[in-house]
C-alpha cells in the first residue's frame, strides 16, 4: 500500500514530496480527491499553517475511483498512512459501526464556534451513527440539470424548473450540432461515475437493484428500459468519448462551451460560475433533477472528511478538518476566490451570506431544494432492502457497482448490446443478494 500510494504521489499534483507517507513528528497526512473545491483547500492551506505553526500539513490528492480505493484499503488495514481521509455518507455510517473512524461529534462539542447544528440536516444525518458524526462535509450536493439558457431562448425551447427526461431528450436532439453536444453524461467506469447518474434515472423510470427479498433486478423491464434510454442519449446527442467521460471531463466540456446541457452534481455550479474557469458565467440555468415516474429524483452526496481509528495524529487532525470546514472557511473562500467557489451545500449559514446569495441567485435555491428533497430512506417507486439514491448503502457496492458500471460504460461504447450488459450485470447481482437471503 504505502509503495502504491508513493508511485501515485510521484504523478500527481498535490502531494508533499515521495517519501513515507505515515505522520512523522506533529505532520498531518490528507488523502483528497482530486475535484477543484479540494485544489482550493490546498491553495489556501498557509492560513492555516500561520496559524497553526505547530502543525505541517501533508496532501495526497488522488483521482476519484483511486481515492476510493486507497482510502479504504489504507482504513481497513489500519496502517496509520493517513491522518484525514476525504469520505462520503456511502462510507461514513458503515465505517463508524466497524470501528474505523473516531467520533467527531466529541471534537465538535469542544471546539467553540464550530456548530455542529448549522450543517443540513439531511447531510449531518447522512454522516451519523447512532446519534454522532463520524466525518463533517466539505460540501454537500444532489444533482440537477444544467442548461444554456441562451441557446434554448435562441432556439425557442422551453426548460421548465421540473423537467422530464423525454423533453431533456427532445432538447438533446435540437440542439445537438458537430460542434456542440446536446447533452454531457458520465460514461466512465466507477460506482462514483457512471452510475451516479445512472441509478436516478433508474430509479424514476421504477428501476431498483433488489427487491425486498434481496432478488436481483437489474435485468427487469424497467431497468432495461432507463439503461437503454441513457445509452441511447449520451450516443446519440452525448460528447465524444462519453465511455471515458466522467464528472471532470463534462464538467470541461460545459464550461468550454461544447455542450447545451449536463446533469449532475449541484456542486459543478464552483466551476461553472467561475469566470477563472468556465467560458459560461451568467449562461447557465438549473432545473430539478429530470423525472419519469418518480419525482424528486436528485441524489444526496457529500465529500466529507473523517479520521481513521488508526490515525496517531487525531487532536492536529481534528485542527485542520475544524479549520476546513468552518463557517469562517466559507468566508474566507469567498473574500479570497470568489463567492461563486464556495463549498456548497454544508452549512445553512452560508445560504444567509448577502455575498453568497447575489453570487448564488441563479443556483442556490435549486440546490438548496434538491438537498431538502432527496429521500435516501425510500429512493425508488417500489419497496427496497437498502437506502441511497445513487448508491446501495452495503459493504458489497463497492465491488457490485464498480463491475455493474463497467458493463454499463461498455455498452455505451458500442462494444456490446444493453441487454447483454444487464445480463451479466444481473449474475453479478445475484451474487450479492444470495448473501442477503442466506443470513439469518
């Protein structure tokens, strides 16, 4: 593990040198994923270091899928490489009843100012076991769709704030041009990519994974019928290479300019109203995430940051992931950078900035809307054994959805049929539920 994660550090961006990434001395060790609200954590990081002279900080920053992998090795084995580790509320709940991550709500309660109540409510419990937080968000975020509005005016479309995904569709082929994409999806392999997505559309086309006696579905009508229609799309109307495309790529291809719509993160909206960034500031509109059958169909996420049981470093760890996200984060993101770049979606307090909500007109209340309404309890039209929306909260998704998605992404490759891809999905599915079926 430690020679993996050196060989990482030694192509890319953000790590502190390439020797023993344990903490040595008072050195806290972060494992982050490489997204761009996290580079700007790192390049305000010598605030905190001024403050805290006592304290070096150490950044590993990976890809997402490498992230996800590393982090949970590295936690489960105990090893003790990392001080802080970037999470999710996939992890968190799972994690803090095996014993890996140490109880923040004990720091939170000593640490004057920090108000643990100010984070979203829907958010905070998805970080929670029994009560306590085992990791605090870094932001927050559901999806949506977001759209040009000025080429829709120009072209007379109506995007309404609810859409369905048939008139997405539609809007898809009348804008789609060889040098603009109708739509950017997620394509590339991963539980965390491709099938973010994915899994709301199933969902609200009345898709599930299992039903409540842990059988397997995916091969079901309606889970055909919602892959093949985002097969369909992201080949017809999509970018190039969508197989290869995930949250990065499209969010490139949207802020250059090449395509009319993309649906994803709510948390895109750092990127695509930072004038630094993005070629579509004061462009782009947002509407709910689009519906068949199920409404409010957007998901609930959040980066999050947690400390392993295995951390020797815990009281400087706690320091940093206080200073990270804080109420006095936000400001100083926003004095410094830009108000269009502050983590979005952690704490309720920021929606009440006057700052923040000029900088957050065209966004903020959809976003604050898709949070307040995404139900991780019931995500699906019919019952369901497990929770989450774009994930299945189980030890076993992990390895389930990064093999189901790579079916899923050679599909919209071309290189074999939807239906074949379920089916082989479908084997891999059962699998895991037999598991479920077999424990008493």
């Amino acid at each position: 593990m430690l020679a993996a994660v050196a060989a990482v550090c030694l192509t890319l961006t953000g790590c502190a040198g390439a020797g023993t990434l344990g903490s040595s001395g008072n050195t806290v060790t972060i494992a982050l994923v490489s997204n761009s609200q996290m580079s700007d954590a790192q390049r305000l990081a010598p605030h905190f270091e001024a403050a805290n002279p006592d304290i070096r900080l150490k950044f590993v920053t990976l890809s997402e899928n490498q992230a996800r992998a590393k982090i949970t090795a590295s936690t489960a084995m105990g090893g003790g490489e990392f001080d802080v580790v970037m999470i999710s509320n996939y992890e968190t709940p799972q994690w803090a009843a095996d014993g890996w991550l140490v109880n923040l709500s004990d720091y939170a309660r000593q640490t004057p100012g920090y108000d643990e109540d100010d984070f979203i409510p829907s958010i905070r419990e998805s970080l929670s076991y029994e009560g306590d937080m085992y990791a605090v968000p870094f932001y927050g975020e559901s999806s949506f769709l977001m759209y040009r509005k000025d080429l829709f005016e120009k072209s007379g479309i109506d995007m309404p704030h609810n859409p369905t995904w048939q008139q997405v569709a539609d809007a898809a082929a009348a804008l789609d041009t060889p040098d603009m994409a109708g739509i950017c999806l997620r394509g590339k392999p991963g539980w965390g990519e491709v099938l973010a997505p994915l899994d709301t559309v199933i969902n609200t086309f009345g898709g599930r994974w299992y039903d409540m006696d842990w059988n397997a579905q995916l091969d079901s009508p309606e889970v055909e019928e919602a892959v093949s229609f985002y097969v369909n799309l992201v080949r017809d109307h999509g970018e190039p290479g969508p197989a290869t495309s995930g949250f990065g790529e499209c969010a490139t291809q949207f802020a250059q300019g090449r395509a009319a719509m993309w649906y994803d993160a709510t948390s895109a909206v750092s990127v695509l109203e930072d004038p630094a960034q993005s070629n579509v500031v004061g462009k782009v509109g947002y509407a709910l995430a689009p519906t068949v059958v199920k409404a409010d169909a957007g998901w609930l996420y959040t980066w999050a940051l947690g400390i392993p049981a295995s951390s020797d470093n815990k009281d400087s760890a706690w320091k940093f992931i206080s200073w990270m996200t804080d109420k006095n984060y936000i400001r100083l993101v926003g004095e410094e950078l830009g108000w269009a770049r502050v983590p979005p979606g952690n704490r309720l307090s920021t929606y009440q900035i006057p700052e923040y909500q000029q900088a957050s007109e065209a966004f903020g209340q959809v976003t604050l809307e898709s949070l307040e309404n995404a139900d991780t309890q019931h995500p699906t039209v019919q019952p369901v054994p497990y929770t989450g929306v774009q994930f299945l909260a189980i030890p076993e998704f992990q390895d389930l959805g990064t093999r189901v998605s790579q079916q899923i992404s050679a599909a919209i490759a071309g290189q074999k049929s939807v239906k074949d891809a379920l089916a082989q999905a479908q084997k891999y599915a059962q699998v895991v539920g037999k598991t479920y079926q077999e424990k008493p």
